[in-house]
C-alpha cells in the first residue's frame, strides 16, 4: 500500500461519510456477481451498496472505475470492499427487488417500468424520449435513450402501469417513495399533463409520496396542476450555476436562463413549500469553483434545497470519457453546503419524496448528518 491510499485508509475509517465521496469519485472494481444499471436519465449507471446502513451509488463500468483502488470481494456470502487489495469495509449488495421477477397483466416485465433506487425509492422514467437527443441541444451528461435502445425499459409508461408496479413494489420491497422523471416533450404542458395522470393514478391507489422532476415549464401556473394531481415535491435542475459550462454541456438549459430558473424555483416554493424543491448540482463540468458555493447559496436562501452530485460519466454519452472531481473537492463543497442547509433550515430530513429523501448518489445527506 501507497503513503497516499494508507492516508486515504486512515481518512476514510475515521469517517464513512469522506468514504462514500472516495467511492462515488473512483468508482468500484466489481465483479459478475453484482447487478448494474446501464443507462437512464440523470446519473444512471453504476450498482447500489449499503454503506453504515446507508445506501450509497457507485459508478462501475464508468472507463475511470477499472483502475479504482476500490473493489468488492464476495466470500463466503459477505461482500468486502477492498482498498488497494487490502480489507477496509464489510458492505452489502442488496438483492435484486422481488417485484423485478414480475410482469404487469399485458407481460411487460416490472423493471422495464420502475427501477428500485437506493433502499426505499421507486423510479420511473415516464417518457424515455427527449427532443434534444439527436439535435445539439442535448445534455451531455444524460443517459436517457440508451437504455431504451438496449430495450432495458419501455418508451411511455402508463399510469396503469405505474401504479401496478408501486402497489407490488411497497408490499414486497418495502418501497416508501417515488420518483418520476421524463425526456423534455416538444410542449411543456403535455410533459405536465402526463406526469399529473401519473401522479393521480398513483394516488388513487397508494399513499406513497411522489417527486417529479421536470424542465420549468413555459406557463408555471401548471405547476399546481402537479401539486393537486398528488405530487409532493419537485425537481427543477439548472445542473450548474457556471452559465458559460452550462452553455456546452445542457444548451436548451442554458437558452433558458438563470432568471427563468429563479422564477420557477420561487413559484414552485410557493406551490410546494419550503424544502420540497430541488436542484441537482453537477460537479466535474468543467464549472469554475466558486459557482458551486453560489449556487448552492443562491438555492438555500429561496428554500431549494440544492442537490450536489459528482459527474457520473455514463458509457454511450458524450462525456463518457470524463472524471467525477477528486474527493477532496466533494468533501469540501459538502462540508460548506451542509452549514449552509443549517442556516436555512433546509433537511434532506424533511424532504418528503425523491433523491433528496433517497440521499444514495450524494454525500451531502450524509454530511448534514455530521
Ligand atoms: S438519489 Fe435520485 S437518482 Fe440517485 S438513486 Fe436516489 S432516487 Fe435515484
């Protein structure tokens, strides 16, 4: 072992918390035994651990993770995760749900519909198509239609459909919340429109609490069209607060504006409530440093609670070949944003549904904790 990773060693015993950015800026050597997801939108790809009793995503089959100082050695039905060969921690690979054994009564298989997300969260993309694919507007970092092309998931789910799989997957795999996302439609009111028949099917049979997450449609006013259709909280992504990043990596974004950005982050606290909506904040863009504090601060203050990730570089995307930002990097915006959240009262804790409530593809939950 390396003066460097016997450091890292030390540093990651004394704190899980420094292990989880370790892990999600490496990645982890897996080997065959482990189940993995391809593609998606948003930071798809990559296996879920349980870490300290929390889970945690870790990228796998990104080019970067083969030459990991992380891998996880199954021996004798334990999972051991392994820091340059040598043992640092016992983890767990949770089985692949029940309800991915099942098909809905028109024999589409369940996890071509929902995937299970972290330990309690269920996920669907309602429409895996986005206008800006094939055009270059597309953003960079996304995954959306590679796993449609791999014919792992279905072009539109049906509300039907949705709320069969919710009621299976909250009776036998104990999932608690939900999170529905879709590819941006070339009208922002039939993207809301759809998600609000998803949101009322599923509430009109379960109690499970929904996330949306969408583009900030033209009229904001649909916003509450969600809110009545049973959605709880809701995800709005700028993705970076560096305009000029923002600019090459998500250009229908960056066309849209910051200003529109806040407009529709302030009607959807009014609509929603204080800490039930988020942004996604994708560090390793290439963003210069400070607009991440920024950002983070701009958010907090309105009542958004801004969700920080590191890069998930998915293979098949344009940004296949980038890094996620060292770990020391995340550890520091993480400890910043967390004393942020404290002063503005904002909680992973008090999210009711979605990535915040889930907390598995960032650290920050985990540093709020501390
Ligand atoms: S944080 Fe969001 S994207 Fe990540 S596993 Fe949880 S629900 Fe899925």
């Amino acid at each position: 072992m390396t003066l460097r990773s016997q450091n890292i060693a030390a540093a990651n015993i004394k704190n899980g918390n420094h292990l989880k950015a370790y892990l999600q800026s490496f990645g982890v050597r897996i080997n065959q035994f482990v189940e993995r997801r391809k593609g998606g939108a948003g930071p798809a790809e990559g296996i879920t651990l349980i870490l300290n009793g929390r889970a945690v995503t870790v990228p796998v089959t990104c080019n970067f993770a083969s030459k990991s100082p992380y891998a996880i050695q199954y021996k004798s039905g334990t999972h051991t995760l392994l820091e340059n060969g040598s043992p640092l921690s016992e983890v767990k690979i949770p089985s692949p749900p029940h309800f991915y054994s099942l098909k809905t009564k028109d024999g589409i298989p369940y996890s071509k519909i929902a995937l299970l997300h972290g330990s309690n969260c269920l996920a669907s993309t309602v429409f895996q198509k986005c206008i800006y694919w094939n055009s270059n507007k597309r953003c960079t970092f996304c995954g959306i239609e590679l796993s449609l092309k791999s014919k792992a998931t279905i072009l539109k789910k049906s509300p039907q459909q949705l709320l069969e799989v919710a009621k299976v997957a909250s009776e036998l795999d104990g999932v608690q919340h939900i999170t529905l996302t879709t590819g941006a439609q070339a009208h922002s009111s039939d993207e809301i429109h759809y998600l609000s028949s998803c949101c009322s099917c599923i509430k009109s049979g379960s109690n499970l609490p929904i996330h949306v997450q969408l583009m900030p449609p033209a009229d904001l006013k649909l916003l509450e069209l969600l809110k009545k259709s049973g959605a709880d909280t809701v995800g709005i992504h700028i993705e970076s607060f560096d305009l000029g990043v923002l600019k090459k990596v998500a250009p229908n974004k960056a066309e849209k504006g910051l200003k529109y950005y806040i407009k529709a982050w302030k009607e959807a606290i009014n609509i929603f409530g204080i800490n039930q909506v988020s942004s996604f904040l994708i560090l390793g863009l290439g963003e210069k440093k400070d607009s991440v504090f920024e950002g983070a601060s701009l958010l907090s203050e309105l009542g958004v609670y801004p969700f920080i990730v590191p890069l998930r570089p998915i293979p098949g995307t344009p940004l296949a070949t980038h890094k996620p930002p060292h770990p020391d990097d995340m550890i520091s915006i993480y400890q910043q944003t967390s004393t942020l959240l404290k002063r503005h009262g904002l909680s992973w804790r008090n999210s009711k549904a979605g990535c915040v409530r889930c907390g598995a593809c960032s650290a920050l939950p985990d540093f709020e904790d501390e």
